[in-house]
C-alpha cells in the first residue's frame, strides 16, 4: 500500500472540499465522512417506510424522457438514435400519471440538472424523493403529509445514529408539534421589518431570506422548519394550481430547514383545459407528452404532491457548509469524479 497523502487518524478530516472530492475513494472511509452517509441511508430509508405505511405504491421513473417537466434551461439535452431526448429534471408527469393508477405513489429517483453554477446547495445529478397523492379534499393536506414524513425521517435517525450525529456535534432540528406555515408575501413583509431588506416586491425568496424566515420560525414558534406558501403563479411550474382567490398566486409551498429548502410542493391542475391552456402560455410544447395529456383526457382526481432533496436533508440535519460533503460522488459543472479541468 502506499503512503498516506494526508493524516486521515484524527477526529476531524481537515482538508479543503476540492481535496476532499479528489481523493474521494479514500476520504469515504474516514469514521466522520462514513457517518454522513448512515444518516443519508436512515433518511432514505425512513422516507420509504412511513409511505408505505400510509399506503402510497413505490414505482421507478425514466430516466430519458421526450420533455422535459420543469422548463427552463437547465436540461441536458441527448442523442437518442436518430432524435433528440432529455435526461429527467423531474418524474413529474410520471408521478401524476400513476396517481391515475394507484391514487398514491413515491419514488426515490435520479433527477439531472445541467446546473450553470457552483454553489453550496446545488449539484447536477441528485436523488430525489419524490411523492404525488390523489383525492385530496385540500391541498393543505400534502403539508400535514408532508410534516408527518419529515418527523418520521428525523425520529429515525435520532433512533438509529446517535454515533453519527455524535461525531458533528448536531441534534436532529427542533419542531414543535404543528410545522408553521407562512405565505411568502407575509414573510417577505417579516423579514423587511426585521432587516430593513426589502424584498417585498420580489417573485422569489433569496437565500438570505430563507435563513431569516427560519430565524424567525426558530424565535416566534420554536421550529427550525418553516412553510413557506402561495409562491407566485409565474414562478412556479404551468402545472401548478393557482389560488381561487388570488390566482397570481399558487396553492404551492417550499419547506425551509435551518436556512436553506429542502422540498417544493403543492396542488396540481387536474382539468385538461387549464392545463394545455397554462402550458401554451408559458411556450410549453405537450406535443410530445401525449402519454401525460391522456391521464388527463380520461379523468384525473383533485391532487398534489412534493420532491424532496435527499443530500440538502442529509446536508441539513449535519450542518454540512456544501451539499457535495452529503453526496458520495458529487457532480457539478466542473467535475465528474474527477475535476475536469484535469482532463484537458
């Protein structure tokens, strides 16, 4: 065996995150690392089992696909024989389709990103778990399901990784027994008169703004989760169900922990029409989704679901700075095991 390049014998693996990733296949085996991805396991895990238990039907989606869900530009295009086909920002029209089957559904799923960026929170290739329920009576319902299956996760791994958790000097986040909920313009106006940032007027929250929002949630209701909802139509997906009573404004909420999102969800148009009529307004081209439109064509109930980000959970509940310390074998737009300035 050869030397060593760095002591890998004390409590902490004090190497910068390029270092980290370069010598991956070694670093994994640091007691420390080794734990991150006990806990990731738990979490996956725990996801599982409690839908189960609530009666939702496990299914695997594909990974190349003729459209893409989501829009936008960050899609990898492919060569598919002689045409063109995308790899999967989303199971979406999946998930929705088979709710038309099984009323209730989950996947735990590789989605592709071609992420233009470098950042703490985002990779190109992550696994998300992702969920779609049928007949809802309200779409407040997905949230209650939601805030179930969030403490469900995190019963199991104060249960099962103490060791883990031990080791980064983290508790599982506090929450209180009813996770609160804020629409967006609402705590948009919080987070002005606490900082005198003004956001007010803005389609989106800004990272600051999350790690306030939960600043707020953690002083004000003893929760280091909070809800965020009813985000703006035009910046949600043309699948998405507006408000009845506010329809520049969508039936849709993103959970935030410790500062940073960790799922996005919501209600779903189920009614042909206002489905095919949002997609033309946005540039949506369904013409080759002809599988999705027929779930729709032949009957969909009321219905809703949400993706969670299984490495920003993983990320969170560790305190990690950088959602690659939470993935095995990052990939970003600057490397793909290995950095790809090194392959020129």
């Amino acid at each position: 065996a050869e030397e060593l390049p760095f002591d890998m014998g004390g409590k902490d693996l004090d190497l910068q995150l390029p270092t980290l990733l370069d010598y991956r296949g070694l670093t994994l085996r640091h007691p420390k690392v080794k734990a991150i991805f006990k806990v990731y396991e738990v979490v996956v895990d725990a996801f599982r089992e409690v839908l189960k238990k609530h009666d939702f039907t496990e299914f695997q989606s594909p990974v190349i696909i003729p459209q893409t869900a989501e829009g936008g530009a960050e899609v990898f295009e492919v060569k598919y024989f002689d045409y063109k086909a995308y790899l999967a920002q989303s199971p979406q029209f999946y998930k929705q389709i088979l709710v038309g089957v099984y009323e209730r559904v989950f996947t735990v799923n590789k989605t592709l990103r071609a992420e233009p960026s470098v950042t703490t929170r985002h990779i190109t290739e992550s696994v998300t778990l992702d969920a779609e329920m049928g007949f809802i009576d309200s779409w407040t319902e997905i949230m209650d399901e939601v805030e179930y299956v969030i403490k469900h996760i995190f019963k199991r791994v104060e249960e099962e990784c103490e060791s883990a958790l031990k080791l980064h000097g983290v508790t599982v986040p506090k929450v209180p027994a009813s996770i609160p909920r804020i629409k967006m313009r609402d705590a948009q106006e919080i987070i002005y008169k606490r900082t005198g940032v003004d956001h007010r007027k803005e389609p989106d929250m800004a990272p600051d703004d999350e790690r306030e929002i939960c600043k707020w949630s953690l002083e004000e209701h003893g929760s280091e989760l909070v809800f965020v909802t009813h985000y703006p139509t035009k910046k949600r997906p043309f699948y998405t169900m507006p408000d009845p009573e506010d329809p520049e404004h969508t039936l849709s909420f993103d959970l935030i922990g410790r500062g940073v999102e960790w799922l996005t969800g919501g209600q779903r148009l189920n009614d042909l029409n206002q489905l095919t009529k949002n997609a033309n307004k946005r540039g949506v081209d369904l013409r080759k989704s002809e599988l999705y439109l027929q779930a729709f064509r032949y009957g969909m109930p009321p219905e809703g679901g949400w993706s969670f980000g299984s490495e920003r959970i993983t990320q969170g509940i560790l305190g990690l700075a950088n959602i690659r310390e939470a993935t095995l074998f990052p990939r970003d737009m600057e490397r793909v095991d290995v950095r790809l300035s090194t392959l020129k």
